[in-house]
C-alpha cells in the first residue's frame, strides 16, 4: 500500500485543478500541462483539496493500483509546481576554455572538441547562462527539464581523473587516483 497517495495535495491560490475523463489538466499563472491517469486511480478535488484513492473492483484492489495511485499524486504535486514557480536544474562547466553560451533557443557549447556544439532547445525550455561556466535550465515540465540537462551533460561528462566536464551543480565526482609508476 503506497503511503504517498494517502497523503492530500493543496492547492495553491491561482492554480486550477480540473478532470475530464481520465485527463487532468492543471492551469497556473506560467501556463497549462495535462496528464493522464491510470484507470484504477480515483482522484477527488473538493475544496482546493485534492485526494487519491484506488477503484476496487469485486471486493479485490487489482495488483499495483496503490503503485499507481502513489505515481499519480506524485505526477500531479510535479505539475502544480510546474505551473506555479517552475522547475530548473543548474549545471556546471569545469575544464580550460569550456563555456557556455546562451542564444535565443539554442545553446553554444565550446568543451574541448574541435568544433561548438550547439544544443537546439525543445519547445517550453529555457536556458540561461549566469557567467561562461554556469547554465541554467529552466521550464514548467519537469521531466523535460531533467531531459535536457542529461542531453547538455552527455556532450561531456566528468571525467573522473581531473574531473572535467559538464556536471550538475550539487554532483560529486569521484575522483581516481593517477597511475603510479
């Protein structure tokens, strides 16, 4: 039994919450994103309260209704924040002429190889580039959001020797000792 669906979400002043079918859809001041939710979990929104339970049928829960009913309380909390304030991952450049640079939707890697990289940005994400060696990624999805960071960090993970590379701001690397002779 999943103890994160029987906790109740809030929600918040200027968000909207609503279903149609087996379609929420939740509207905030940043935009509107819907999901789907699995036919054996029953959502009740009552007075800015929304609480999850399983559909039992013939006196028996099916087999991993409580799993799903745990995924869709927690999908939902994702998409109130997401519509509210937003979600963003922040990365790190660490390496001798790596930088970054932020341009209208694409962003201009230069990480050692002999050409840039520029990273086309999906639509809903935003990126933006503090100094040379920080970025930003910023968007109401937050799937999306920790999409592109992975896609932004593979172009150059750290290494773990010198650790160079592109990594997420709060990563540890851990770092290997040289060869010795």
């Amino acid at each position: 039994m999943s103890r994160v669906a029987k906790s109740p979400i809030t929600i918040e002043s200027g968000t909207e919450v609503s279903m149609a079918g087996s379609v929420m859809t939740v509207k905030g001041k940043l935009g509107q994103l819907s999901m789907d939710v699995h036919h054996t979990v029953d959502i009740q929104i009552n007075d800015n309260v929304i609480t999850f339970d399983i559909i039992k049928l013939e006196k028996k829960a099916i087999k991993g209704a409580w799993a799903q009913a745990g995924t869709a309380r927690a999908n939902t909390a994702n998409l109130i924040q997401g519509v509210s304030a937003g979600w963003e991952k922040k990365l790190s450049l660490i390496g001798v002429g790596y930088r970054a640079k932020a341009m209208g939707k694409a962003l201009d890697l230069t990480l050692g190889f002999s050409h840039p990289v520029v990273y086309a940005l999906p639509e809903g994400i935003t990126v933006e580039t503090p100094s040379q060696t920080e970025i930003v990624v910023k968007g109401m999805n937050k799937q999306t959001v920790g999409q592109v960071a992975a896609e932004i960090r593979a172009f150059r993970p750290p290494e773990p020797y010198k650790g160079k590379g592109v990594r997420y701001t709060d990563e540890h690397v851990v770092r290997k000792e040289a060869k010795k002779k």
